[in-house]
C-alpha cells in the first residue's frame, strides 16, 4: 500500500503539476487576449484623437485661409476709398465750381467764364471720374432714402408725386460707395 500510496501521490503532484501548468498558460493567454483588447482600446483612443486633431487642424486651416481673404478684401476696399477723405473736403470747391458755371450761363448775367477756367473745371471732373468719383444727378428720378436727402416737399402735379422737382446740391458715389447724399426737393 505505500507503494499505492507512493504512486497515488506522485500521480496527484503529477496531475496538480499539470494543472498549474496548464493554469499557467491558461493565465498567460489570458493576459494575451487582454493585453491585445488593450492594444485595441489604445488603438481606438488614438485613431480617436488623429480624427479630432484632422478635424481641428481642417478647422484652422479654413479659418486662416477665410482671414487672408478678408484681408486681402478689406486691403482692396481700403485703397478703394483712400481718397475719399481728401475727395470729400473737395466737393464744396466742386459744388462753387458749378454755381459759378450756372450763374455764367445764366441768361441774365452777363459775365461769362473764360475758356481756360471751363477746361480746368472740365480737367477737374475728367481727373475726379478717373479715381472713381461719379455726380448723382437725380431730378426727376423717384426718391430714393437710400441715395438722397430730402430737405422739402413742394406740391406738384401726379406726375411728379414721389420724384425729385430739384437737386439742391449733388451727391457724389466714389467707387461705388455714396460719399454725399444729394439734398433734393421732392414732389407731393
């Protein structure tokens, strides 16, 4: 029986050995198997992350290009509209220019603008259209808010209810920005 007993034992050890064995690489794959699930975790947060960091950099990207075309816009409008201070302050020596052209042609006067003042008033508005500067004329145009100041109303017949009888001084547009009103007499 020891024998038996002997041999029992060996044969449990045996089998308890194998079995730590067997738990061992059981354990082993285990760790494996979770370790790989981990690889794939970290793989998921870090594709994650490439996509937002993509997205925020597309986003930086757009908003930097949207900023140079803006300033390249707000750099062309700029020069555009350089001179309007300067073509502003000139606009009351333009307005005495055609007040004194009226009066000469005027009938009742008998004075008359020489020919070398009417070319330079001429040069004046030639160089004056050339940068951008353009005269509103607008009677007998219907009122527009917009692009004319009323300073009053007179009674008139239907056909001038609503519409410009007389332009008591000329608005100016300059590249198509309205730098003066035009102060008007309107119809009712």
């Amino acid at each position: 029986m020891t024998k038996e007993n002997n041999d029992t034992e060996i044969k449990e050890e045996e089998i308890l050995e194998e079995g730590k064995k067997k738990e061992s690489k059981m354990k082993k794959a285990f760790s494996r198997k979770s370790g790989s699930s981990k690889l794939k975790e970290k793989n998921a947060e870090l594709e994650t992350e490439l996509s937002e960091m993509k997205d925020k950099y597309l986003r930086l990207f757009a908003e930097f290009d949207n900023f140079k075309k803006r300033s390249v816009k707000e750099k062309l409008d700029l020069m555009k509209t350089a001179a309007q201070d300067t073509i502003s302050s000139i606009l009351p020596v333009l307005d005495d220019f055609d007040r004194a052209k009226l009066s000469a042609e005027s009938e009742d006067n008998e004075e008359q603008l020489s020919e070398g003042i009417l070319m330079v008033y001429n040069k004046i508005y030639a160089v004056m259209n050339a940068k951008g500067l353009e005269k509103m004329v607008p009677t007998g145009e219907a009122f527009d808010p917009e692009q004319h100041e009323a300073i009053s109303e007179i009674p008139a017949g239907d056909e001038m209810k609503g519409k410009i009888v007389d332009t008591v001084q000329s608005g100016y547009i300059l590249n198509e920005k309205i730098i003066r009103h035009a102060k008007v007499v309107v119809g009712k």
